[in-house]
C-alpha cells in the first residue's frame, strides 16, 4: 500500500497487489467489492480492466486498489512511477 496524499489529488493510497491468474484477478476483485460492500457498506465508484487483459482497478474514492497479473505488474511498474510515495505496508 502506497501512501500517495502528499503527491497528488487524485487519491491517499494505492494498494496494488498481484493475481497469478485470470480467475485469481477476479476472485480478488469480486471479494473485495463484494466484502467492502456487505461488511462496511462501502460501494466502489467504479471497476476498470478485465482479468483477461491482466489488469484491474477497483475504485473507492480516496483507495483505488490495482490488482496486476506480473506481467503487467513487471511491464506497468507502478511502485516505480510514484517512487516518492510512502510505503504503508508491503507483503511479499
């Protein structure tokens, strides 16, 4: 999880994970709307990508969550590109 509040506008964190497969990329994708939605009441504004394509994002105003197969995520390199962004959490 990037904290990105000091850098720009648009939102305070990216979270950016990666999904090993089409139906890994949608799991993460449909459980996340789906438990944030059930257990918190909170919707997404919107859902971008596909997992055929190997990239989505999930929306949530002030989160936007960036789910990646590695290929994308080696190809996109979004840690890179907001290098000077606060690390929150890193999982490996």
């Amino acid at each position: 999880m990037l904290d990105i509040s000091e850098l720009t506008v648009i939102a305070d964190y990216f979270i950016v994970v990666t999904g090993d497969s089409e139906r890994q990329i949608a799991a993460i994708s449909e459980r996340v709307v789906e438990e944030l939605r059930e257990k918190q009441r909170v919707r997404a504004l919107a859902v971008e990508g596909t997992p055929a394509s190997g990239w989505m994002l999930v929306d949530y105003g002030s989160v936007i969550l960036h789910i990646f197969s590695p290929q994308q995520r080696a190809h996109v390199r979004l840690e890179e590109l907001w290098s000077k962004a606060r690390t929150v959490v890193h999982i490996v």
